[in-house]
C-alpha cells in the first residue's frame, strides 16, 4: 500500500484577509480602506527537471476490474430480487484460496452457513444490503458488505446488471470505520496508524471502465490525538533531567 498523503485547502489567509476588511469597516461610513499589502505570487518551482519520468506505476493499486458472478441469476432484470445470500456464496465458491479450510477468511464461510434468506442470523456476516443508481443509468446497483473473519476486514462489493447478467464492479477489502454513498460514489472510512487521524478512500463510477475507480485518497484529521511514543531525551541532557521527562511521559 503506497503512502497516502493528506489534501490541504489553505484558506487561513483569506479568512485574515475578511477579518481584516470588517473590522476597519466597523463605526466609520462604510468607505473602503486598504487591508495592507498583498503577497507577491510565487508560481511554483519545478525539481529535477531532467528526472526521467517512471513509465510504470510503483504500486499495484486496483483502477477498477469488473467480473460476471457465476452461478446467480436476475430474475427480470431486477437487481432487487437477487439473493445476497446467494451472491456471496458464490464468491466464496469461486475462491477456496481465501474462503477454505487453510484460507485466511475460512471463519466467513463457516459462519455463512448459517445465514437466513436475505442475510439475517445472529452469527452471519452479511451485512443489509444497499440500492442506490451508482452508474447513472437509471437503475439501482447492489452494494454488499460482509465481515472477513477471523480478520478485523470487512469486504466491499458493488453489483451491477449488465446483458442480464450480474456483474461486480467494485471489489475492495479493508479495515473499515464506515461507508458513505454520495451520489455516483462510494467513500470508504478507514482506522490509520495515528491516533486523531483516519483515511478515506472514494471510488466513482467510470463510465469507460464500466467500474467503480479509485479516484481519490485522503488522511484527514478527524479529532484531537494522542502521542503514541514517549520523547526519547537527548544525550547530552542531565540524568536527572532526562528521567524527569521519561517520568512525565504519557
């Protein structure tokens, strides 16, 4: 998994800038008044200019792949009436690598068994199902979540109909806070190693693909964090000092 870097918008300038204008404006008659002087633009600066440019990617991120699901069918044409039971039953028959007995999501197939028609059951790992139109065609897709036990996983599919056929078209497995729908799009919440900190990830229909894509990824602050490590004290510090601050550590 390549490094995911956070997408800043700097707008603290602009707020300054507003604060400023109000209150010079405040108890004369409404004339305009100079807020200082404004910063000279910089455009940016080009490094390594003659660094050949990589010609592969670095890392093997899913751009999106689609896969007809075998074995189920769509009772006239409805995605609505296909069994989500039924459908991950079939991914798991499909793939004994991960879903066998050696498998490292065997516990998911175990527990499938015991799932009710629709994906009730106190131990089934099936998910409620969702309908929204993520392609823009006017009919509503079928998006799947189930826990990938004994992992901390959860899976993410995304299901669509295409010449009668159910065909999947978002297939993504991660550790997961939550997931939000948001127009053509699915935007996936996930833990990161640093407190007060989670990713998100979006997918969005690509209409040339026909899939979901990876369009964006972000490390978004959600709240105050804690320090995780203790300071380490510098060499040349005193012994007593350098305990007093291990001391305070938390």
């Amino acid at each position: 998994m390549p490094a995911r870097r956070p997408v800043r918008a700097a707008v603290t300038a602009a707020a300054v800038g507003l604060l400023t204008v109000t209150a010079a404006g405040c108890g004369d008659s409404g004339g305009l008044r100079a807020a200082g002087a404004t910063p000279t633009a910089i455009s940016p600066a080009k490094l390594w200019p003659d660094l050949r440019p990589a010609s592969s990617p670095a890392w093997p991120y899913d751009e999106g792949s689609t896969e007809t699901v075998k074995g189920i069918t769509v009772p006239g044409d409805d995605i609505r009436r296909v069994d989500p039971v039924a459908v991950v039953g079939a991914e798991i028959a499909s793939d004994p690598a991960d879903y066998g007995a050696d498998g490292a999501y065997h516990e998911t197939a175990d527990r499938m068994k015991q799932c009710t028609a629709g994906g009730g059951g106190a131990r089934c790992p099936l998910l409620k199902p969702y309908y929204r139109d993520l392609t823009g065609d006017g009919r509503d897709e079928l998006t799947l979540g189930f826990r990938l036990y004994p992992t901390n996983q959860t899976a993410l599919r995304v299901y669509t109909l295409e010449k009668h056929r159910l065909v999947q078209v978002l297939d993504d497995n991660d550790a997961i806070i939550g997931v939000e729908l948001a127009g053509r799009t699915v935007i996936v919440r996930s833990p990161a190693g640093i407190s007060g900190y989670e990713y998100r990830t979006t997918w969005a229909w690509d209409p040339e693909r026909k899939a979901m894509v990876f369009s964006r990824d972000e490390f978004l602050r959600t709240g105050k964090g804690r320090h995780t490590r203790t300071p380490v004290p510098s060499a040349s510090a005193p012994a007593s000092a350098s305990a007093g601050a291990g001391a305070g550590a938390r």
